[in-house]
C-alpha cells in the first residue's frame, strides 16, 4: 500500500484540479477538489513514474478561498458517494473567477506557447439556479428508479434532493417524473443489460419560468402516455411542452435522431439582450443565459471596438443564430453556418419574426460549407466569428481561415485547450492574436468560455 501524502496546493490543472508538492517527492501530484493554498493529506490513487494522482483524506489547513459547499451530495473528505456535476463548490465565487483566468493563460502558455493579454473573467451574473438545461439520467434500483448525476469517473447514478445550480421548477419535475416511473411501471434503462425504458429526463427552462420536457426512451413504446401528460401538466403548470426522443443506440451519447411532440408548443422562447429567440429542445442553446448575453457583448466588442466594420461576416457553428442576430447590426451581411437542420430552420424563423434582412444561413456542417462559400463575391473586409464544440475547429475550417481571406477572426471556446491548439494554427498562418477574454458561464464548476481576436 503506498504511504499517504502531506500535499500543499500551489495552483489549478486546466481540467481543474489543484496541482502540487509533497515534501521528499518530486513529482507532480494531482489533486481533485484542492485549491490553491490548502494543505492536504492525500492517498494516492494513482502513482506513475512522472505524477501522482490524489484523494483528499482531510483538509489540514484550508486555503483563504475555501469555503463549504451549498450541495449536500458534493464531495466532502470521508465521502465515499458524491455528485460529479459542480466541481467547484468548496472554492469561493471570486476565486473561481481567478483560477480560470490562471487556466487561459496555463493552456497558452504550454500549448499555444503565444502571448496575448488576458482580461480577468467575467463573471455571470448569477452563480446559482442559472442553468436553463439539465439532463437527468435514470438507473434502476431495487424496488425504484434512480435519478440523479454521474459519480465522477462513472456511471453511477447519485441521487439528488435539490440541485443549487438548476432552477426549482425544473428540480420540482425530476421528483415529479422520479415518481410517475414508480407509479406507472417505468422500468429505468440499464445500460449494464441495454434493457428497461427511460434513459435520460431533458429539461429546458426560460426566464419567464417555463419549461419544455422531454423524454428520452429507449424505444417508441410509452407506456401510459396520456395519464402522464395529464399529471405533469396538473402538478407543472409553468411547463408548456412535453415531447419524446428516441435514443435507440447502445451509446453514452444523450439524444437520438428521432422526435415526437406529445403535447405543447413546438418551440419554447428566451429573451437573450434585445432579441427574442425561439428554438426546438434539441437545438443548441447557452446553458446560462444571463451570462450569454455577457459572452455575446464581449463577442461583439471583439468584433466592432475598434470601428472595424465588415461587409461580410461568417457565423460559424450559428446554433440558431444568437451570435448571428447580435452582431447584425455593425455587418454588412452575414452568413451562418450550422450542421443541425432544426437549429437552421429555428435561425431562419427568428430572423423573419424579428425582421432582421441582412442574416441568412447555410444548413451544413462547417467544413463542407465553406467549400461552398470560397467564390463567394463580396466586398472587403470579411471576418468570421467561430463558436465550435469542445473539440475546436475542423482542420479543414482552419484550413480556410489560414487563407487569411479573412481580415479578423473572433473565436469564442468552450475549451482554452483546444482553443490554444487552433491559436498556434492561426498564429503559424500570419494572424496576430490581440486579445483573449475570459467569460465565466458555468459557475460552480472549471468550465470558462473565452472570447479572443485575431487579425490578418
């Protein structure tokens, strides 16, 4: 059995974990759920020749930035079940704000090896009850169904009460439909056995308090489909929608191809700054969108602040045209680009509810549209603003922009790692990175979005 370890935390890893020294060892150790300044005893559970992979047993001396939790299922020293969703609950507000500006520069630092300034974070006007998205997966229990988070580095289902990061109504529905699976025989997937019905609860709200939900099931079956419409919308009257998706697929990915809509309105609607957006439930939307409007005002800042203005605009990644609309107005034109049909046809809807004629969009995904935009005949200066998933940008995007037919490129990530990456990419074709700004939309957690220009 290998020795525990005095461990004194002296800064954060990208994936948010505190990083630090243990006297008498020269490795690196790895310390979930430790921040910078606290003194731990540690276990090891993973020990490789280069680092060590912790678990916190006691906290000796807590950092100045620790404080305790508001979740009573988060991670506690001495826990041996705990919810894998916020990861940063025992770090105070202003010092998640610290780490993840300290996380930009690490990742740039190390892969994109390129210095630019970096703001501090902007913080997201709410830290609490801010996500208007959850998915809630179900697991089968003796006698019941579960529902709750992922154990972190699993599949294990941990129940929650309450969730301080969703909105009630939308915790107040997971006990509902938590309940109506033991009362209506709704037997919980097991993914063990690729058996049992509902896999996942999909829950969308608004500011106006209202919510869509949907069901994702195995299969097309639904067992007792009108009496459950019935109860939830007697108990949920804020709840204007109610649909099924099918996700036949033995697969971790969440939502399947196919649709139903069991009753309601076929889109739900959200004010986002001056627009009002409406968009399907699977359509890719910000999970906080307060804090949206902050990333898309830094966005636009990034784009106009220093009176460049662009007779072409490419949107790339335009979800269902948010960033597109929001920028609108200082463009001669712009074009989105999204791959998602529903998210295509929900952008066109708003752009004609909304009366906004200089936006359209090209149903694809980016790396094929672009081939279809390269004879495009239009005036300079063109710029592009790119919002990919996780994974960055295509390599054939990247491509494109290294062409540098783009004058300006505003680059807004989810990831500060793979954003890194493209950075040298665009850096190595000629563009000069000016600004990077981080933006806080996942408080609670070491997520950071960042929003940064290059020029030509």
């Amino acid at each position: 059995m290998q020795p525990d370890l005095k461990v004194r935390v002296d800064r954060i890893a990208p994936e948010g974990e505190g990083i630090g020294k243990s006297p008498g060892s020269d490795k690196v150790i790895f310390v979930p759920y430790g921040i910078p300044g606290d003194e731990l005893m540690v276990a090891q559970a993973e020990n490789k020749p280069r680092y060590v992979r912790g678990r916190v047993l006691s906290v000796e001396k807590p950092s100045p930035d620790r404080i305790s939790p508001r979740c009573l299922v988060h991670f506690a020293p001495g826990k041996t079940e705990y919810c894998g969703g916020c990861d940063w609950q025992h770090a105070s507000y202003a010092a998640q704000l610290r780490y993840k500006r300290e996380i930009v520069a690490d990742c740039m630092r190390r892969i994109a090896k390129l210095n630019a300034p970096i703001a501090d974070t902007l913080a997201s006007p709410s830290e609490w009850r801010y996500r208007n998205k959850v998915q809630v997966p179900f697991q089968p229990a003796p006698g019941r169904a579960k529902a709750g988070f992922y154990m972190p580095g699993s599949h294990r289902v941990i129940e929650f009460e309450d969730c301080v990061v969703q909105p009630e109504l939308s915790v107040e529905i997971v006990r509902t439909v938590r309940e109506l699976s033991q009362t209506r025989g709704w037997r919980a997937y097991d993914e063990t056995q690729d058996k049992g019905w509902l896999r996942h609860l999909f829950i969308r709200t608004n500011a106006a308090g209202e919510a869509a939900v949907v069901f994702v099931t195995r299969d097309r079956a639904f067992p007792r489909e009108r009496e459950a419409i019935e109860e939830i919308r007697k108990r949920h009257p804020r709840v204007v929608s109610l649909f099924q998706n099918v996700q036949e697929e033995r697969t971790a990915v969440i939502l399947g191809p196919r649709w139903r809509k069991l009753w309601g309105k076929d889109r739900l609607s959200e004010k986002i700054g001056p627009f009002t957006l409406e968009f399907s439930p699977g359509a890719f939307v910000q999970v906080n969108t307060p804090a949206a409007e902050v990333l898309y005002g830094a966005a636009e800042r990034q784009l106009y602040d220093d009176g460049f203005r662009p007779n072409l605009v490419l949107d790339l990644y335009s979800g269902v045209g948010a960033i597109a609309f929001w920028i609108a107005k200082g463009a001669g034109r712009v074009i989105g680009v999204e791959e998602v049909p529903q998210a295509v046809e929900d952008a066109y809807a708003n752009a004609r509810r909304l009366g906004v004629r200089n936006v359209s969009f090209v149903k694809g995904t980016v790396e094929h549209a672009l081939k279809r935009l390269r004879g495009l005949e239009n005036p300079r200066p063109w710029a592009a603003v790119v919002d990919p998933p996780r994974g960055g940008c295509e390599k054939d995007v990247l491509k494109f922009l290294s062409t540098r037919r783009v004058e300006r490129v505003v680059y807004v990530s989810c990831n500060p790692a793979t954003f890194a990456r493209d950075a040298r990419v665009l850096a190595d074709a000629g563009y000069r990175l000016e600004k990077i700004q981080p933006v806080d939309l996942f408080p609670q957690t070491a997520h950071v979005e960042l929003v940064a220009r290059f020029n030509a």
